[in-house]
C-alpha cells in the first residue's frame, strides 16, 4: 500500500530513496548481533534483496543505513560487503535484488589511524565503493574530529553526503554541526542546494520497472476482469502475478 501510494505522486518516483533497514548488522550472528532477536547474515540478505526488489519493481531507489564501512566495503580494512549487488543476487536470483546507492554509518568506537571505517581516514577508492556513498549518521560531538572535519573529509574523500544524528536524541546534540553545515552548502552551492541533491538522486540509474499487466494463465474461458469482479483477488490460484492489474496490485 505504501508503495502504492507513492507511484500515485507526479514525478515522485525518481526523488524518492526508501531505506529498507537500519543497521541491519547489529542483528546478524555473524557481527556478532547485540539484540534480542538474532538471524544469520544470508536471512538478513535475503530479507533486503526481496525488499529492494519490491521496491525496484515500483520504480523506486533503495538502500540499507549499515552500521559501518566494516562491513559495506569491498576493501581496505573492511571485513565483506554483505550489501553488495552480488552479495543480495546470491541469495535472491533476482535482477532488481540491489542497492541504488551506499549509506554507511560513523561513530568514535570505529576510530583507529590503522585500521578504522572513518571517512577521514581513506577515500572512497581504497575501500573500493562501487557505488555512490554518502555518510548517513556521523556524531556532531567526536572525541576525534570537529563536525567541520567530519563534513570536509567526507566531502575530499568522495562520499557523496553527510548527515548527523540527530535533531531530537538529546544524547547526540547536533548543534555543533549546524555552522560547518552552513557552511558547506553556502561554499558548496553547485552540489548542496536542494535542486543539486534532487538532481544527484534523480542521476542515480533508474531501476527497471515491471510492467503493470494482467496475467491470466488458465485456460477456462475466464478473464482477470471477471476474477477480480467476483472478489477471487485473494485466493491462491490468483496470488500475483497473476492478474496484478486487475486485482489492483500495480
């Protein structure tokens, strides 16, 4: 339905990113998961890849908020990529199972000068990021860095964004970062105005769309109009895609 909704807005299909997760990895076995509820890495795979080609399906750009470069990498110091198009198409054979673009978390437990997932530490090329990468949740308050540095070490090393977090956790202030902000979109008008990052989204490759059609495979003399107008939406002989059209399901 969400979806749905969303296809229903004019020219919303390219400026809208959904993310699928957020910091995934703290519930995989393989991290090791800190949570109540714990599942190994392929299901989380295979519960991303099965997400971001719904989505793809609808005409919609996706991505996952992962916890850190350490494991959204393909090099360096990073441990795997478990986002990776060939990591999602190996447990979803399915065109449309990848991410449009990278979204990478940063906090001080990642700091180290030899090994760490900062984005001041290495660019984009040393960790190999095979798509755009923009860093999704940075801390205003750092025992290493200033949000000034954060912002334009991030932007030297070829990330493709920052944010902080966040306006309303009162245990991460972002007041500090409000200036260097500022700053950075006065100084850096060509690619931080809204008309600039609407443009940046709108670049990012446009997933295949799946046509909206009425499949009706059986031989009975019956169309999907007439289904559907009987209210047989819902069995399972008509489960999708068989009569997505008609059943309103597209």
């Amino acid at each position: 339905p969400m979806l749905t909704s969303l296809s229903a807005m004019d020219s919303a299909t390219s400026s809208i990113i959904i993310e699928i997760i957020n910091e995934p990895e703290w519930c995989m076995n393989e991290v090791p998961c800190d949570t109540d509820d714990c599942v190994d890495a392929v299901d989380m795979q295979r519960f991303v890849a099965m997400q971001a080609a719904a989505v793809h399906a609808f005409g919609f750009k996706v991505t996952v908020g992962s916890a850190s470069l350490k494991w959204n990498a393909n090099s360096g110091s990073a441990e795997t990529n478990y986002w990776s198009d060939d990591a999602l198409q190996a447990v979803v054979n399915d065109e449309q199972a990848y991410l449009d673009l990278y979204n990478v978390h940063y906090y001080d437990w990642m700091y180290d000068t030899s090994w760490g997932y900062t984005p001041c530490r290495e660019d984009v090329n040393y960790w190999l990021l095979d798509k755009p990468t923009v860093i999704g949740e940075l801390p205003a308050v750092s025992d290493y860095y200033t949000a000034e540095e954060l912002v334009n070490c991030s932007l030297s090393n070829g990330f493709a964004g920052t944010l902080f977090w966040s306006y309303t956790d009162s245990d991460f202030p972002v007041d500090d970062a409000l200036g260097p902000l500022k700053d950075m979109a006065t100084t850096h008008s060509d690619i931080a105005s809204y008309s600039n990052l609407k443009k940046f989204i709108d670049t990012l490759p446009i997933p295949y769309v799946v046509p909206c059609t009425d499949n009706y495979p059986y031989d009975d003399g019956y169309s999907c109009e007439e289904q559907a107008s009987w209210g047989a939406c819902d069995e399972s002989f008509m489960a999708s895609p068989v009569c997505d059209k008609s059943c309103g399901r597209c």
